[in-house]
C-alpha cells in the first residue's frame, strides 16, 4: 500500500466555505492520505463540483498569485477521469498594467503532468 500525504477533510470544507475554490492540485497520487479507505476528500469536494488534479508536477515553479491554470483533459467517452495537459500563463506587468501572454522568457510555464486525473462528475 502507498504512503502519502493528503488534503484533510476539515481543510476540504474549509476550503470550500472560505476559499470558495473551484478546483484543487496536489502532487500526489491522490487527495486523500495514501492508506484512505473511505475518501472522504474525494466526497466532499465532489459533491460540491470541485475537480481535482492529482499527480501534479512543478507547482513549486508557479507563484503564489498572479497565474492562470488551464487543464486540458483527454476526451474519454463515459469517463469519470481522463490525463490532462495543464498549462498556466502569468501575469506579467508591463508599464504597471497587468497582462497575459503565452509568449516570452519566464511568462509562459507549461506544467508538466506525469498522470494528472481530472474527475468529472
């Protein structure tokens, strides 16, 4: 059995009620701690249509604000998950106007993704 760490389930719900999350990455095989029989993170955010990113790599490489993350899932007919290509573009500001761009040194960050699972509900 795999041992790793996982998003608690107080943190899920906090999460959810004061973050007001849509989503959430981890670079581990999944939300819940790796000896989890019941998955009660899976639950709780699923339940709330938030999707999940799991197997994620490079987080470190993003900042702690000022990105835009994108998953682009494989489609996978009646799929409850699929591989995904995320790709985040960063602000960059320019004459202290904030701008996206897909193009330039340092402002385009793909994130490489060994096994990313999107779950779809």
């Amino acid at each position: 059995m795999l041992t790793f760490p996982g998003i608690h389930e107080n943190a899920s719900t906090w999460l959810i009620n004061k973050r007001k999350i849509k989503a959430v990455g981890i670079d581990t095989p999944s939300l819940d701690y790796g000896k989890s029989k019941t998955y009660p993170t899976h639950q709780i955010l699923f339940a709330k249509n938030i999707y999940a990113l799991e197997n994620v790599a490079n987080l470190d490489q993003l900042p702690a604000t000022g990105y835009i993350v994108y998953a682009l899932p494989m489609k996978i007919e009646r799929g409850s998950g699929a591989p995904v290509r995320i790709v985040a573009t960063m602000k960059q500001m320019t004459n202290g106007v904030g701008i996206h761009c897909a193009t330039g040194s340092g402002i385009f960050a793909i994130v490489l993704v060994a096994m990313a699972m999107v779950h779809v509900i």
